[in-house]
C-alpha cells in the first residue's frame, strides 16, 4: 500500500513509464564521462582536483557507477571498476583496512598527517556505499571489501559500554549509523550470525543506553564513561537515516525469530519514531534535518533546513509500523507522502537518488529523465544522478537486467510478487541473456529462490518450460526480432522439463 500511495502521490504509473531507454542511456552517458576522467597512472577515478575521495568519489560515485555497469557493461563491471577497487585497496590504504584521501598527481595522501576518527567516519561512508552494491548485486568483490572494512571496524573497537556484551567501534554516529544498517544484510548475505551480534551491540547500547537519557532519540556524540551526551542532536544526514534503518531491519530479524529482544527494542524505537512525527515531521510531509533534546522533556528543532533523507525515513516508519502490528505508524508515513512534494528539480533528485539505499525500493517519483540536468558534472551531483536513473530504472523493471544492453532496448517489467511479466522491445534483433533477481540483499518485488522450480511461457513459441531456480541464477538466454514477453511464475513441483 504504501508503494501505491508513493506511487500515486508523484504521479507516475508504471504504464505511463516509456523512458527507460533514454533514462538508461543517460545514466550511461554519465559513467562513460567519469571512466574517461581516470586517472593515467591507476583505475582511481579522480575529481577535479586529481583526488580521489573516500567521502564522494569512494562512497557515493563509485559505487553508482558499479551498479551502472552492472545493468549495462558487465565488461566494464568486471574490468576497469574491479581493477578500480584493487587500486584503491593498494594505495589508499592509511589505517588497518580503511582508506584515506588520496591525491595522484602527487602519489601521495591528500593530508600529510593522518586523522584517525575521520578515517573511520570515511571509511564507514564508503561500507555504506559498498552496501549500496552488495544489496543488489550479492556476493563478490565489492561484498568482500565491505565484510573486510566491517569486520577490521569490530576487530579495533575500543568504546566500553556497560549495555552491551562487547565493545563499540566508535560512539559517534557518524560511524555506528552506516555500520548498523550494514549488518544485517551481511548476516543475510553470509548466513553468518557473528554480524547480527555486532548489530546487537550498536542496538543495545543506544536503545537500553543511550536514547532513554536522550529524549528517544540517538545522540550523535555519547560519552559511554560518563554516560552522558557529547552531541545531543539527531541528524537525519545519510549517517541518521542509516541508522533508523538498520535499527529496524535488526528489530525485522527479531520478530522473525521470536527472541526476547524484540520486545526490548519495540518501546524504544516506538518512542523514537513518535518523536519523529511529533516534532521532526513539518506539515508539508518533510521531516527537519535536526532535533536536539532540551533535556526538559521538548526538542530544540532546526527548522531552517529539511533532511534530504524524508522518503527513506517515511518508507522505515511504514515498515516499523508493519513489523511492530501499529498502525499509527503505517497512517502516520502514507499520510505524510500523501502531502510531500519536491520544491524544485535539484530536490526531485536528490528524494530519488535516496530511494535507492531504502531498505525497500519505492516507485519513481516522476519522469526523471525530464528533471535530469544538462549542466557541469562533479562527483557529487552524478553520484546523485546515477542513483536516481537507477533507481527509477530497477522500478520499472523489478530488478531485470539484459546483457548486452543496447540503447534502444527497451524493457518493462510487472508482478505481483507470485508471477513476473518480463516485455522487450528492440528496434533491432537482439540475442543475449536476461538476468533474474535473486533471493538476498534488499526486499525485491519478485526473487528467483535456487531451491524453488519456475515455469515459463514465451511469446514466440506459446510453449511453457520449467527450471530450476538454481539454473535461473546464470541467466535466461533469450533471441527476438522486435518485441518478446516472458511469463515466470512459481510452481510448488514437476518435473524440470528441457528448456
């Protein structure tokens, strides 16, 4: 429901949607520019000042141009941006696992002396953006160099807390926010419970520590030995949000399993989202960037700036209320994206760029490829265009890919979560594979699970086949003319026939 809602709210149907293509070839016009802009001597890809940055480059445009050629040039996937990540794990390298900026004209560190909180603050902006990639693309090189940031951050915690069974990597935010919403997907993607345990770390100390003394609210900076606030003030930047969302995707894995804690986390994220809608949400429908307890029983309110971040809060808030049986909390987030509107193009973006590290992938908010400027590239606008023709994209096509992808290949996808619509048109033959999207990562519309068997019916022949869902997992190979439908659907058993 709450899909539909976002859904009607930007006033996009799926039917109404026909620029996949040039959206796609937009986005791809964007990677192209920034490959050609690596650095001569390595893979790095650097800014205007020759630099890579773990912050934007590494954290945001990276990552967006991983994921964009894994929907368009698996060549590029597995060549120039692999060789990428191996250079940046060879010269970036400052402290243990975590990178620093690096400057190549100069072959050297941006900064002589190093600074090691802000190293860890950047290199958990970079497992966030690494965490970008795994949801969707699931185990490989990327996912390798997250676990390896994630697990160096656990291996030097050092912050004691008498709430949790274990020490903290850090008790700013800043760090533990982007950390927390990592874990459960690399205990997902690894089967391994050892993550859901460092997760249980983070959120017992802020939900039976911390956000008691602090107004419901997690504080950005807490003294854990004094047991009081350095930075009282919740900010719902990236590291905020990350953090609501990994909270609730950790409280997901308990009510699945029916453990104790559960009901530990419930009141305290319940008093939390309670004062997000009380006092962070405007009437417009867009939350404030910042709320800061008076230690009265009130909230001192930033309210000359709005989190950028207002959709993925609204979407956590609608699965909170779904997990937890309430609600308010349902109402409360459909209500709120009933009223919300981007003020501008520049904000249209920035609202769905952010959509695409949601915990759920929400529908477009319009036609993107009507709000996408024409104006000078850096690292961070691109970063934010990629994600949002992205994003914009796996909605339309719940999760599809086609290799090779061409530019007038046009592909649409539907489902209703049991049965899955695949339509390509091309102006041209086109012969390739289509790839379906897996079980693991982030919540996805339709999933091919290896152990299940599916049948499938195609337009040209009118025969039906079933397949294992494991063979699906290498991909459907498929040739046409101009225009082919595919029909997937879930069969409980049967024989695997031929393909």
């Amino acid at each position: 429901m709450v899909l539909f809602v976002a859904l009607s709210v930007f006033g996009l149907a799926r039917a109404q949607n026909t620029d996949t293509p040039s959206g796609l070839e937009r986005a791809n016009r964007i990677l192209n520019t920034w490959v050609s802009r690596k650095d001569t001597n390595t893979s790095l890809i650097v800014d205007e000042d020759d630099r890579w940055s773990v912050r934007t480059t590494a954290a945001s445009l990276y990552p967006a141009m991983v994921l964009m050629a894994w929907l368009t040039n698996l060549g590029l996937y597995d060549g120039l941006l692999a060789e990428t990540l191996k250079d940046e794990r060879r010269l970036t390298t400052r402290l243990s696992v975590f990178p620093d900026d690096y400057h190549t004209k100069n072959a050297s560190f941006s900064r002589s002396s190093r600074n090691e909180e802000e190293i860890l603050i950047n290199a958990s902006a970079y497992a966030n953006g690494l965490a970008l990639v795994a949801t969707h693309t699931g185990h490989g090189r990327w996912t390798d160099r997250l676990r390896g940031i994630v697990d160096a951050l656990f291996l030097q915690a050092s912050v004691e807390t008498e709430y949790a069974e274990g020490p903290l990597p850090s008790s700013n935010l800043r760090v533990t926010g982007r950390i927390m919403k990592t874990l459960p997907l690399l205990a997902d993607l690894f089967t391994d419970e050892g993550y859901l345990y460092y997760a249980r770390r983070i959120a017992d100390a802020y939900c039976v520590g911390v956000m008691p003394k602090n107004g419901g609210l997690p504080a950005e900076r807490w003294d854990f030995e004094d047991d009081s606030a350095h930075a009282s003030s919740l900010i719902l930047e990236d590291s905020g949000v990350a953090f609501l969302e990994g909270l609730v995707e950790l409280y997901a894995v308990e009510v699945r399993d029916g453990t104790a804690r559960s009901a530990i986390y419930r009141p305290m994220l319940s008093a939390m989202f309670d004062v997000l809608l009380q006092h962070g949400l405007k009437d417009n429908g867009r939350f404030y960037r910042r709320l800061q307890p008076d230690s009265r029983g009130g909230y001192s309110i930033d309210r000359k700036r709005e989190s950028p971040h207002t959709i993925r809060i609204l979407l956590t808030t609608h699965r909170y209320g779904r997990l937890s049986g309430n609600e308010t909390y349902v109402n409360a987030a459909q209500s709120a994206l009933e009223r919300y509107r981007p003020a501008n193009n520049s904000e249209h973006i920035t609202a769905f760029s952010s959509l695409l590290s949601a915990v759920t992938l929400a529908p477009p908010l319009k036609s993107l490829v009507e709000v996408v400027p024409n104006r000078p590239r850096n690292n961070v606008t691109d970063a934010e265009m990629l994600r949002a023709l992205i994003a914009h994209h796996l909605h339309l096509t719940a999760g599809v890919r086609a290799h090779p992808w061409r530019p007038d290949l046009r592909l649409l996808s539907e489902t209703d979560g049991k049965r899955l619509r695949v339509d390509l048109r091309t102006s041209e033959p086109w012969e390739g594979y289509l790839y379906l999207p897996l079980v693991g990562g982030r919540i996805k519309p339709f999933e091919i699970d290896p152990v299940e068997r599916y049948r499938i019916t195609s337009s040209l022949t009118r025969g039906r086949a079933a397949w294992d869902g494991g063979l699906l997992n290498s991909g459907l190979r498929a040739r046409f003319n101009q225009a082919l439908t595919l029909r997937i659907e879930s069969i409980a058993s049967g024989p695997v026939e031929a393909p």
